[in-house]
C-alpha cells in the first residue's frame, strides 16, 4: 500500500518467546541500540490557526506520499490536548487542543 511505513509481522510458538525475547535482548545490547537516538524531521512550525481547509487543499496536492514521498510533518508548541479519540481502525484520530 502506498504510504505505509515499514513494517513487518511474525508467529511464534509461545514455548519459543522466552528465547525469542533474550535473543533480540542480546542483539540490541550488541548493536548497542540503546545508545541510538531518534531524529524526527519536522517540515514547519505552525499554529492551530494555520490549520485549516486551504493547507490541507495543499497538502492533498503533495499526494501520493510513499517511502519517496513522506508525509510532511507539522509541529505545533505548546499545546495542550484535553482529549483524544480513536476514529475507526486506522491510525486517525480526533483532539480537542488549546494553546
């Protein structure tokens, strides 16, 4: 599908987790993977009133996103979430802010 992130799935017998799980430990410990540190590219800085119908008209220009053509990726500071909710299956969802 296009826009999906990389991910990937497995089954394991419940008498292999155990194993499973100190294998992957052991690697992480060898790759030293607690010493990476995550960088999350920001596209712009924006404010609640920068949301609105004519930027996501812009965004939806920008489609298709794909591994080529990531998503953009907006920050908004300082802002407080005073609910969340999950909108069916996917990975959208709907808050209620202020700033």
């Amino acid at each position: 599908m296009a826009g999906m992130k990389w991910q990937c799935g497995l089954a394991l017998d419940r008498k292999m987790f155990e194993k499973f799980k100190e294998s992957i430990e052991k690697i992480a410990e060898e790759k030293h993977v607690k010493d990476i540190v995550s960088v999350i590219k920001i596209d712009s800085i924006i404010t609640l009133k920068d949301i609105n119908i004519e930027l996501i008209g812009e965004i939806k220009e920008l489609e298709p996103f794909g591994e080529k053509n990531k998503e953009p990726l907006f920050i908004c500071k300082n802002l407080k979430i005073d609910s969340i909710r999950a909108l069916g299956l996917r990975q959208a969802f709907e808050a209620d802010a202020e700033k």
